[in-house]
C-alpha cells in the first residue's frame, strides 16, 4: 500500500504487530498524555472498523467506526488518536473528512455520532457535528456528545 493511503481494515484483520501499534498510539495519547487510567482495551475494538494512516512508516492516526445499529441509523466514531509528531499538520481533519466520507458512502443515510472531549468542540463542529448532550464528566475528562446529521443522498440538491 502506498504511502499516506488511508487503511481501512476490520480488527481480525490486523498483524500482531498492527494491533500493537493500534493499542500503543491509543495508550499514549489517551492513558500516558492525558493521564488517564481507563479502560483502553474496551473489548469493543473486533465489533469496529478501524481507519489508520501511516506516515514515513509510522503509525500517525487511527480512529474506529461501528456501524448503524437496526434500530437507529447512526454510525459510531471513538478513539481519535493522532500521533504527537503529526499533529498541527490537518491530519485529524482529514481523518475526519475520510471517515465521513467512509461514513456516507457505506451507511447512506445515517447519522454519526461520537463523544468529544468537550475543548475538541470547535473540531468537531467544522465538520458538522453539533451538541446533543450537556457536559459530563467521563473518565474525569469533561465531555459532550456529538451528532452530525445524516448527508442527503447524492442524487439531490
């Protein structure tokens, strides 16, 4: 695969070694940066589809996506990491853009869902996310969630 090609992979797909670099990535931005100590590995992570991009042969970002569940159409972005050698560079923002862009192309129709950490709000809002929760405190880390409203389909103005 070429340089700087976004990888989408599910979870049982992954190396060894890719699940390492994944979780490693996680845990130093989640659980060393923002000391944290939480549930990293969820057990949620085989249920996901799991979007990484690689620069210079190392891991830059990854985030993870679940799909609309039958009963509400709204997909599930989480676990937004970017490496801290590759931020300030609009890798996050393009992470985004390719997820939604994922989003809208594999779930036409759906919403998208995630849960911000609530200084990120500004972020998420650029691309469409708007409140739809109150502050809370998840992990001691002020949150809020997050919801962007489903694109219309292609064929309409």
């Amino acid at each position: 695969m070429a340089e700087g090609e976004w990888r989408w992979t599910t979870f049982d797909a992954l190396s060894g070694r890719e699940v390492h670099d994944l979780l490693k990535l996680r845990m130093d931005v989640f659980v060393v940066e923002q000391a944290c100590a939480f549930a990293e590995i969820d057990g949620r992570d085989p249920e996901a589809l799991h979007l990484r991009r690689f620069v210079g042969g190392d891991l830059a970002g990854c985030l993870r996506l679940f799909a609309p569940q039958a009963l509400e159409h709204r997909a599930r972005i989480g676990r937004i990491a970017t490496a801290a050698a590759h931020r300030d560079t609009g890798l996050g923002h393009a992470m985004m853009e390719e997820a939604l862009r994922f989003c809208a192309e594999r779930f036409p129709g759906a919403q998208v869902d995630l849960s911000a950490q609530a200084h990120l709000e500004g972020f998420y809002r650029r691309h469409g996310f708007l409140p739809v929760s109150k502050i809370y405190l998840e992990d001691d880390i002020p949150h809020l969630d997050m919801r962007r409203p489903a694109e219309p389909p292609k064929d309409h103005p």
